[in-house]
C-alpha cells in the first residue's frame, strides 16, 4: 500500500492541515504532483507532498486518489515543496493559502512541440565541434520544411536535450501549443576589442577584420553577408581563431545595440570576485552589495550571472517594481537575450504562460521579476540578487503577507546559492546583520562613471514663509530650475502626495471632508476632472464649494499635491515641458514606460512626481534634483519614517549629475536640523545608521525585535474590538513565562477604518520567533475559531529575519 499525503486546495482553517489518501495500484504519482481528490462530498484539487508506505491509523479506511492532474497543472518543484513548510510557519497562512501563493499559473496542456530553424551556419560554429555532425543532420532535416515537430526530429535521433541546447544558443526556435516560446534571434557579428588583426593570413580576412574593429558596433550577420563583406566561411574560421563574437539576439531587440560587458572598476571586479568565489565554492552566504548611486551594480549582478550561466546554473534577480525598472529589465535582456524571462504580476496570462514555459523548457535560465517572481521555479539556483533590498515592495501586502527577501532567503540557503542584497541605503536590519557578522558586505564607494555624487543644499521653508513666500517653489529651487533650462538640461522634482491638496476644510465649521467608508480626509483633484478621491478605497464625489455639514461656503484647500505642483511649475515657466508621473497619470497598461522614455529621450524639460521618480532611472541629462517636502514622510507614525525619508532623499538624489555637469539637489524642509535630512543631504549612510540605530535600540524595534502585528477587522466596530481584546487575553496566555516578549493591549489601528471595515490591532515584540512562534500561532489559531467566521484576522510580521 503506498499513501500520499496532500494539501488539498480549500482554504477554510478548519481543515487546515494535510491529508493522507491511498494511491491507487498503478497509478504512477510523486512528490509535487496535482491530483483530483474526493473530499466530503466533492472533488477537490490539491498537491502531493510527501509519499509514504504506512500511516499512522491504518485501522481508518483511506479513500484514494481519483486521478492525477497532469499537462495541465505542472508539479511543484521539491525545494517549492519545502518553502511550503516554511511559508505556513511564518506567515500562519494555510496550507491551500501556501500552496496557491507559490504555484505558476496553469499552464495548458501544451499540446505538439515543434521547432523551426532559424539560423544558419554561423550560429552552428558557436557549437563544440562535437556536435558538428549533429549540426550537419540538422540542416539536412530542415532543408526542405523550416517546421518540423518534435517526434520527426526524434525520429531521426535526435534527443530532446540536444535540441533544446540548439534552442539556447539561439539556432532553434521552439514552439509549444501553436505559440514560440522563444523569441525569433538573428546573429549580429562583432570584433574581439584588441584583436590582433596581423595573426589573419588571408589579406581578405583582415581587412574585414579591421572594418570590423572600427565599427565598434556590432553589425547584423545578414547585411553583411548581403552587402558582401564576408562570406559565411570568412566569419566562421574568424569566429574559430577567437577575433570575433557572434551572438544571437532576440528579433525585437536588434534594433538596439548590442551590449557586451563593460570593464569593470577596481571595486565592481572585487565585488564579483568575491561573488563568484561563493558561487564556485557552491555556498551559501548573504552579502550586502552597499554601493553610492550610479556605482554600477547593474554591472556586477550582469557579470556574476553571466558566470553562473557558465557553470550551468540558474540566477535570480528580483527588483522593486517592473514597470519602474524597464531600464534594468532591458539591459539584462540586451545583455542576455532570450534566456532572460521577466515574471511579475501586471502581466496578461497568456503573456505569464509564454514566461513560466521558457523557464519549464530551459530555454530561460535568468529570471527578473517583481515580489512574486521569488517562487519562480528554479531547480538549479546558482545566485539570488535582490536589488534595492530596502524597497517596501517586497513585502506582499495581501495573505499571506510573506517578505520576498525572507523567501529568497530560503531558497538561497537551501540551493547553496550566494544571496546578494544591494542597495546604497541598507535598510537597517541588514546593516545590523553585517556589523553583527552574520552577513558580508562590499562596498562600491565611487561612482562608475567617475562622476562625483551631487552636491545637495538645504532650504528652511520657515524661513521662506516669514519672506512672506507661500508658493511651493522656494527662491533657491526657482533659481536653480532657471538655471538648469539655460543650460538646456533637465530637472527632477519630488513631491510625494499625488492630487492637488490634501484636503478640504470648513473655515467656518472646521469639519473637514472625510470618505464615508475609511476614516481618512478625500483628496482634492484638479485633473482630469475636479473630484473629491479617497486614496484608500478611490470613492469619489464631485468637487463641493459648499460644505456639506454647516453649509458655509469658505471651503478651503490645505496641503499640496503633485497636480499642484505640475500649475505652479508651469505658472513660473510657462515654456517648459513638464511630465507629471503618479498613480493618477500611469493607470494605463504601459504608462510608466511611456513617461519614462519620453522623459529619457528628452521630450520634456522637467519629471515631477511622488517617489516613484526616484527608482534606479538612469537619465543622462539630468543635473537638477528638487525635494518639494522633504519632510513630508517624517510625520507618519511608523518607526521606519525617518530611515524611509533618508532612503528617498538619498534615492533622489542620486538621479542628479550621473553622467553629463556635476548633479545639484535642492532639499526643501520644514526641518532643516532633523538627523535623517542632514544625513540624506551629506548623502552619509553612516551618519544616519548611527543615529537610527541607538534610538532604535532604546524603544526595543527592528532590528533588536521582531514585531508581529495582528489586525481584526469587522464592519462593526464592537466586534473588531471584542475580537482584538480577545485575541489579547489568548495571546497573554500563551506567552504566559515567555522573557522578552512584550505584548500591547488592543488598540484601533492607525486608520481604524477602511472600506467600512473597523480594524483593531495587537502587538507583540520578541527577541526570537523561533521561540515564539508556535505560541503565537496557537494563540492565533484559537481566536481564529472563537471570533466565527465574519470576522477576519490578519497577521503582520513588521520586520524580517533570517533563519
Ligand atoms: P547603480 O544601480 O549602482 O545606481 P547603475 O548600475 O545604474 O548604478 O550604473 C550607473 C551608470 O554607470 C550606468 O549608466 C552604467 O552604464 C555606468 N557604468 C556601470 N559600470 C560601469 C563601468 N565599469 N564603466 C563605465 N560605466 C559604467
Ligand atoms: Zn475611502
């Protein structure tokens, strides 16, 4: 008798935990495997985790497995299965919750495999001379039919692997269920940088060689053949001697130029140095590449990847947003070509299918996403990168609330994969964990292009309002922007509140004017259309001049948003282009893109918008960087404020001067003399850390504790309070003689509600979850099942550390 045990996808917690089924005589399951199950009256899905020979009671009937679910549900990978465990323990998700978060969409039945030849004999002396009689047996399959299906090709002796090694160097295509999982290549030929042209014998040759070299650029196979510049022989024997690269480029790239790797600085070589040094040791480590804006360490996750490709392995890259980093997305894809798939989850299914099957097939072995990509399905994981660690994006914000770096971390451990965090702000839990010598740290100190980093002034707003200035725009950044028209160049300004102004309020009541579902004020939008707009659940109500409780007509607006900002602009300079980039102007599929090419291309003198300006881009022209508020962030009451305001300071500073006239920041504050602005604008990562780091230590936060916050909301505001209270007494319980561990009462959330829903919250901080977690979850378990289903708990892990 063989039983399985199964995650059966139902996500009530009252049948949260795994089931045992008999597997029936012949039918040929493993690990990982979907199957149909029956359970109660139903049919359910659900996942294979284990097999065993016995169970514990086999006095009990089992039912059996009523079929497996293959083609269309691919199996989970083992070290998937593993993260499974980990996921439920850390987050008290369920298992289905797990399971659902971690599995790849449905990939079709995939139907008949075909392949298409798509290049010629240059891309056939890429390959070891091994192969070359498999490479003449191919040109003779594909000579009178450029289509061929698999089962010919087998047919013909052929193995799958060989073909797919065809399909990786670029010279086969191949197409699953009527669509091509790789992208068409084309071959683009271009001279070694110092080849030695007199070791060429034939006068032709050389003198090809030579054009070649003068190019620079690398120049498609086809036009050279075509213009009659080489012959196919001349490059292959060319190729053979080691003077010139032929590389295959997906079609839709090769408009761009291709990009070979730079020569690294002194630190970037140290830095990959020591990366690869882990990967060849195949070990395990978690490094913080700490390197100042524009250091270049794009570069050195580029090269280290490139030699973990070498040796056969997989890379991970994970970024804060896509559609914020299409730079980054396109320099790996120039760089890497179609081994590269790019996962996150604005994509459209079809788009995901294609991805997920080019990392299935193999054809991809690079994988660049958002959150979501850190459960791509990777066996052989050689390096994890996660750019920007400090980003608050890599914590999923919906159940479970898991932290990709937490996963990534994980998967790292478990692969002997290297583990490279970079940021030029560190959040300060790592920075923790590198003094504290748990993590290894490189550091990147000059800026790759040799450009200094910008120099940055402070304006106290107090004293521009007794000036009587009461515009947005300081003198000093007026000036500035002035000055960086003349110079025809380009300025950046961050204004991190979108709308035109916080809020409305009564000056005759002194109401101000709230949603009617969340307990915050509606923000006043100017364009497209004037409107009222909750920025929590988007209500929206038509733009009043009369106020709705006392019916006095002296509404006034306070606080500024970006629209503002955008009519004041343009209100001093009234010729200059301007490009507002904010939630309100990137709704569109494709939009981020679009404002961020056209303002790289230079259709527009300025970019103003919220932080989402202040990603990696990488713009040539800009020397002005204005902060509009930099305080802005400092008053939110999170204990992160003042390290997420110095991130973002830093971050936006360090758009200005990175290749053309030195950089110039402008910082506007109402708190000149606060130490997160100061550090920020000595672009001081160690002041700051200095500074953060004992306060942090005197109120017991992250990184001395970890903070699990638990959240109960209920439309009634009594039963989210009973429930929260509760949830208390459970948890007080079963803490009971824990040390360093403090618990705070049950208090209304800092937005008590939203969308209709009140929220109440319980805290707890401990040193250790290790040694905490099963009371947590058996507190949270419990209260679980005494709140009754119509009231929701969440939980919150505010913090992350590794394991
Ligand atoms: P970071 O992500 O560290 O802010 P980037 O990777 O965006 O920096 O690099 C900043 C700029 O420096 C880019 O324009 C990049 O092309 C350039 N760069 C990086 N490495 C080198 C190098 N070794 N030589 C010349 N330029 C480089
Ligand atoms: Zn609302």
């Amino acid at each position: 008798m063989r039983y399985a045990e199964v995650a059966v996808l139902v996500r009530a917690r009252a049948v949260d935990r795994l089931f045992d089924y008999l597997v029936p005589e012949g039918m040929d399951i493993s690990e990982g495997d979907a199957v149909e199950v029956p359970f109660g009256a139903q049919r359910v899905e659900g996942y294979v985790l284990a097999l065993k020979d016995r169970v514990a009671d086999d006095s009990v009937s089992y039912r059996s497995i009523a079929k497996k679910l293959s083609g269309e549900r691919p199996p989970l990978t083992r070290d998937l299965i593993g993260l499974l465990d980990f996921m439920r323990k850390r987050y008290f998700c369920t298992w289905a919750a797990a399971v659902s978060t971690v599995l790849p969409p449905v990939i079709r039945s995939p139907g008949k495999r075909y392949y298409q030849l798509v290049c010629d004999a240059v891309s056939v002396s890429e390959m070891d001379a091994a192969d070359a009689l498999w490479v003449r047996k191919l040109k003779d399959a594909f000579s009178k039919k450029t289509r061929l299906a698999e089962a010919t090709l087998l047919e013909k002796g052929f193995s799958r692997a060989l073909l797919m090694r065809f399909v990786r160097q670029g010279c086969l295509m191949l197409e699953l269920g009527g669509s091509s999982v790789t992208r068409r290549t084309e071959m683009w030929v271009s001279a070694v940088p110092d080849a030695r042209t007199e070791r060429v014998r034939s006068d032709r040759k050389r003198e090809f060689l030579r054009f070649l070299r003068d190019r620079r650029a690398p120049l498609r196979y086809a036009d050279l053949l075509e213009q009659g510049l080489a012959t196919a022989e001349m490059i292959r024997s060319l190729k053979a001697q080691g003077l010139i690269h032929v590389t295959a480029k997906p079609l839709e790239e090769s408009g761009h130029d291709m990009e070979e790797p730079l020569s690294l600085t002194e630190e970037q070589r140290a830095a990959v140095e020591s990366i690869v040094a882990l990967m060849d040791a195949r070990k395990h480590e978690t490094m913080l590449l700490q390197g100042v804006t524009g250091s270049g360490k794009t570069e050195v996750y580029l090269q280290t990847i490139e030699r973990a490709l070498q040796k056969g392995l997989q890379a991970l890259v994970m970024v804060p947003e896509i559609a914020l980093t299409t730079q980054i997305v396109a320099r790996f894809r120039r760089r890497f070509g179609s081994r590269v798939a790019v996962l996150h989850s604005r994509m459209t299914e079809r788009e995901r299918r294609h991805q997920f099957a080019s990392i299935y097939e193999g054809v991809a072995d690079v994988v660049v996403g958002a959150r979501s990509a850190v459960f791509a399905p990777l066996d052989r994981l050689g390096l994890l990168i996660i750019d920007e660690e400090h980003e608050s994006t890599y914590k999923q914000d919906r159940d479970p609330r898991y932290v990709a770096r937490e996963i990534a971390a994980w998967r790292a451990q478990h692969a002997n994969a290297p583990l490279i965090l970079g940021s030029a702000t560190p959040s300060l839990e790592v920075m923790y964990r590198v003094e504290s010598g748990r993590y290894t740290k490189q550091l990147l100190k000059q800026r790759a292009t040799g450009r200094p980093l910008p120099e940055v002034h402070i304006v106290d707003m107090r004293q521009e309002m007794k000036m009587n200035q009461q515009g947005l725009l300081s003198r000093a950044l007026r000036d500035a922007l002035k000055d960086s028209f003349n110079h025809q160049e380009q300025a950046v300004l961050l204004l991190n509140r979108r709308g035109f102004s916080s809020f409305l309020l009564c000056r005759e009541c002194g109401e101000s004017l709230t949603c009617p579902h969340c307990d915050v004020t509606l923000t006043v939008h100017r364009d497209p259309d004037p409107a009222l707009l909750c920025h929590f659940c988007n209500y929206r109500a038509p733009l009043v001049a009369v106020c709705p409780a006392c019916g006095g007509g002296r509404l006034r607006t306070f606080g500024a948003g970006t629209q503002r900002l955008e009519q004041e602009v343009l209100s001093f300079f009234p010729n200059v282009r301007v490009l507002r980039m904010d939630v309100d102007t990137t709704a569109g599929v494709g939009a981020h893109e679009q404002i961020l090419s056209d303002f790289a291309k230079g259709e527009a003198d300025v970019l103003l918008g919220t932080q989402m300006i202040a990603k990696g881009h990488d713009f040539s022209r800009v020397s002005l960087v204005g902060v509009v508020a930099a305080d802005a962030a400092l008053h939110v009451p999170d204990f992160r404020s003042a390290e997420r305001t110095f991130q973002l300071l830093v971050q936006v500073a360090g758009r200005a001067g990175r290749h053309g006239r030195e950089g110039r920041v402008v910082i506007q504050t109402f708190a000149p003399d606060h130490y997160a602005i100061q550090a920020a604008a000595a672009q001081d990562y160690e002041q700051f850390y200095r500074t953060e780091l004992p306060l942090r230590r005197r109120l017991d936060y992250p990184p001395f504790t970890e903070i699990a916050q638990f959240i109960v909301t209920h439309e009634e505001e009594h039963k989210a309070r009973e429930g929260a209270r509760q949830l208390y007494r459970l948890l007080e319980a079963s803490l009971n003689g824990c040390e360093r561990v403090s618990l705070l009462p049950a208090v209304p959330a800092v937005v008590l509600r939203i969308r209709g829903a009140y929220r109440y919250q319980v805290v707890v901080k401990y040193h250790s979850f290790r040694a905490v977690s099963t009371k947590l979850r058996k507190a949270f378990d419990q209260a679980v099942a005494a709140c009754g289903s119509d009231v929701s708990l969440h939980v919150d892990i505010n913090s992350w550390m590794t394991l």
